[in-house]
C-alpha cells in the first residue's frame, strides 16, 4: 500500500518574499567582533552584480559560491542565533497565502515538505512554525565548530532536488506522481516537471510562460489568489 502523497514547496519567493542573501546579511551584522561584522558585510554589497549573474547562470554555482561567505562562523552562534533571525527576518517576509496554503495540503491528506537551498540552521524555525512533516536543504561543512564556508554533498539545487524528492518518495512508497510541488523560479523546473501536480507560485515571468503553456495552475500567494494559467 502507498503511503500519503507529497506536497513540496520551495521557500524563497514561494512561501516567503526573504532569501538566502537576507538571512546571511542578518547573521553577518550579528556576528561576534564588530570590524569582521563590517568586513563580512562590505565584501557582501561588493559581490551583489557577482550574486546576481551566478543566479541567473546556475543556482548550484551560486549556491557554492555564495555560502563560502558563512566561513569562520561558529556553529553555536548560527544554531543560537536562528530563532531570533526568522522573527526579524523570516516571519514578517511570509507571503499571506501561504500557511492556508500548507494547511490545505495537510487537510488534504498530504505530508507536506520543505525543499529548498536555504541552510538548515537557518530552517527549523521555520519548519515549526509551518508544521512541515519533512525538511529537506542544504547543510554547511563544520570543522572544529567552524563553517569551512562549504556546502556537504550533494548541492541542493535543480536536479539535485529533483532526486531529493524522489529518493524521499521512495521513503515513503508513494509515486512521484500523485505529489505536489510549488515554486516560483525557472529555476525549479526540473522539480516541477517530477511530480503529477505541478503549481507556479508567485512565478517569475519565464515560468509564468511555461505554466500558461502547459495550463498549470498559477497561484499568487503575496495577495492569497489563485490565478488560471490560461
């Protein structure tokens, strides 16, 4: 017997209108010693066209460049620091629709899942305060009690989630087809195309095309919509 279908939903710009860069700058201006705190963030505002041309390029390359500023931080502090990081950051950025979103999967009968690149330090805050059955993101290398500013294998971004979704589908004896997914970039297509019920969420304007095309549904959580593709 199959277990409950899969609902995954992607964070940034799904669920939530943060992103990476915003969660790190918040960590950055907090860390212990002020002048590395300023440094951190004079280098951050210098790579900004360097963040953006990697993101366009490739979300794993971005991925991989963009965490190697976390080096030198303490595990403790990022662990400590988290909860106060998604009150200041997290849950005011959390679009409208979004948790009635979740909870109707849930209601549904569905075993909801976070997917996305963010870290997971950064995550368990906001696993509880959605309730997601399941967290699946990126982690960093931690030597010492330090971040060595790389990310443990593999990146989780475009394909990589794509076999995250279905080595967790076999997990749970449940077929890639009867499953969700939410996101709102191109760059979750591949996860979008793996499972039966695909949804653009807040979609940037090339999925947005895609999702008319194929008549997927399009929904608009920053005003709690649903939109027709068609």
């Amino acid at each position: 017997m199959n277990g409950a279908p899969l609902a995954f939903y992607d964070l940034d710009g799904t669920l939530v209108s943060s992103n990476v860069v915003t969660q790190y700058a918040w960590f950055a201006r907090r860390r212990p010693g002020r002048r590395r705190a300023a440094a951190d963030m004079g280098k951050l505002l210098l790579s900004v066209p360097l963040l953006i041309a990697l993101d366009l390029c490739s979300r794993r390359l971005f991925n991989e460049f963009f965490y190697r500023y976390y080096r030198g931080m303490s595990e403790q502090f990022l662990a400590e620091s988290a909860p106060a990081m998604f009150e200041a950051v997290l849950l005011p950025a959390i679009y409208p629709g979004a948790m009635a979103l979740v909870e109707s999967d849930r209601h549904a009968g569905f075993r909801t899942v976070l997917v996305t690149g963010s870290l997971d330090f950064a995550l368990e805050p906001v696993r509880r305060h959605f309730g997601f059955d399941d967290l699946l993101c990126n982690r960093l290398v931690f030597e010492g009690g330090l971040a060595t500013g790389a990310i443990v294998p593999p990146v989780l971004a475009g394909p990589e989630k794509v076999n995250a979704i279905r080595e967790l589908c076999r997990k749970y004896n449940v077929e890639t087809a009867e499953c969700k997914a939410y996101s709102d970039s191109l760059s979750d297509l591949p996860m979008l195309d793996a499972v039966g019920f695909p949804v653009a969420a807040n979609p940037d304007r090339r999925l947005r095309r895609i999702a008319r095309s194929r008549g997927w549904p399009v929904l608009d959580l920053k005003r709690n919509q649903h939109v027709h593709a068609n």
